[in-house]
C-alpha cells in the first residue's frame, strides 16, 4: 500500500518566479487527495505529481488573497472538461463562501447544469475543529494572524501515519502552536529575514527565526519553510540557516513539485 504523502505545487509567496511558484501542497492517502490552496495550474501539477485531479475530494482555500485562492475556477472547469461527476467541497473561512460562491459565478461555474456539484464547507473558528473526516484524512483547522485578513492553518492527519500541519501567511501565533503539537511536520511561511525587517513597518508574515520559534515550541520534528520571498528563491541556504538559529530538529526549504511522507 503506498504512504500517505503531501507535496508541493508550489512553493513561492505572492510573486512567483522562474524557479517557484505560487505555494500549494497536496495531501494524499488511499487514493483520495486534498488540495490546500490553489493557484492557476493546479492540474497541470498535479499531474506532474501523478496524482489524478480526479482524486481530489476537498479544496481547502485558506484565504482570500489572490495567490491562494485565484486557481479555483480553473480548477473547477477543467474538472468539468475530464468528466467528473463526483462532488468536490471546498473547505473555506465562514467569511468566504459568499465572495467564492461570487468569484465561481462570474465564470459560470456555480450550478452549472450538468455539471458536478460544488459544496462550500464553512469551518468551525475554534482550535483543532474537525473540518474533514470520514476518510483516509482528517483535517483540522486553527485561525492564525494575517492581519486583516481572515485566515486559517490546517493539520492534516493520515491514519496511522501521523500529522502535517500546513500554516500560509501568518504572524506567529499561539493557535498554531496548539494546532502543531503532537505532528511530526511543520509547513510554515518564511516569506522574509530577520535582516530584512523594515523598522516600524507591520507586515502580517513570519520571518524564517519566528517559523522556528513555532516549531520549537511545538515539539515538532521537522520544519518545511515555505511561502518564500521573491528575493530568496536562489537564497535557500540563508532562509535555512537563520531557521537553524532558534529550532534543533530537521529544517529544509519546500522543493517544487517534491514529495514528502507522513
């Protein structure tokens, strides 16, 4: 049987690059997949990846922001060119069924006749609620600080083989922290340097050192740094060392179109 894995799609902030692009993982085990977030060539990498579109049973759209969300329609329509008749849900902040439900109508591919059916899934805003269960995997989902914003991390947990916990852009926060105790994997937004921090200027991401920070105090083993800043794409090796600075365990940047396991 094979092992429950997640890989990423992309592994860039909000400006891709030749080298990255915008982040996205998929999450997979026993043949069903989560995609959490999306950006414009989803099938296409998925593919590349081996993993048939078809097998996606939930989108987790984690915010608003164009690099996160704006690959759904696509997504959805070419769904629909390969036939695919089950539901898909997508799985988003309270805030945001409606603005998805608009951004879905505006290509006409909200009930669309004939067309597969599209759930939007509110989550529960509490720490550690249950936003996907039944299956392979279980996700839950925790809000983080994205200034203003709404946002949510999630922990995906694969039966018998433990938990990831994926948090896009945030400050550090305490939500996350409780929300990646006890996994094995931290995927954590490093979009900037602590030398890069401009003085009185509030920016809602994390620095490599606070991604360490959360994964220290989580107790986690693994730290996988993504969400990077145009200008650190050719400097991986400086994100790692400043991570390295504030957390003891494992710690590497997110390779494009790289698989990991649970």
């Amino acid at each position: 049987m094979t092992r429950p894995r997640f890989a990423f799609l992309g592994t860039a902030g909000a400006l891709a690059s030749a080298a990255r692009d915008n982040t996205s993982l998929v999450f997979e085990a026993a043949g069903a997949a989560i995609l959490a977030d999306v950006g414009g060539g989803a099938v296409q990498r998925l593919r590349r990846l081996d993993v048939d579109p078809l097998a996606l049973t939930h989108v987790v759209v984690t915010h608003l922001h164009v690099d996160h969300a704006y690959g759904l329609p696509s997504l959805v329509r070419q769904s629909m060119l390969l036939e695919r008749r089950a539901p898909l849900t997508v799985v988003c902040r309270p805030e945001h069924v409606e603005p998805l439900r608009t951004l879905l109508s505006v290509f006409q591919l909200w009930e669309r006749p004939g067309a597969f059916p599209i759930v939007l899934a509110p989550i529960d805003l509490a720490v550690g609620a249950i936003a996907v269960a039944g299956g392979a995997l279980t996700v839950r989902t925790a809000p983080n600080e994205h200034g203003a914003m709404p946002n949510f991390a999630v922990r995906v947990e694969a039966a018998g083989a433990g938990a990831v916990v994926y948090s896009s852009d945030t400050l550090p926060c305490e939500a996350v922290t409780a929300l990646a105790r006890g996994a094995e994997t931290l995927v954590h937004e490093a979009t900037y340097l602590e030398r890069d921090r401009k003085p009185g200027r509030a920016v809602p991401h994390s620095t490599a050192a606070e991604a360490a920070e959360v994964a220290a105090r989580a107790g986690v083993r693994r730290l996988i740094l993504t969400h990077l800043g145009p200008e650190y794409h050719d400097d991986a090796a400086a994100v790692v060392a400043e991570a390295r600075g504030r957390f003891g365990g494992e710690v590497e940047i997110a390779g494009e179109l790289a698989s990991y396991y649970f």
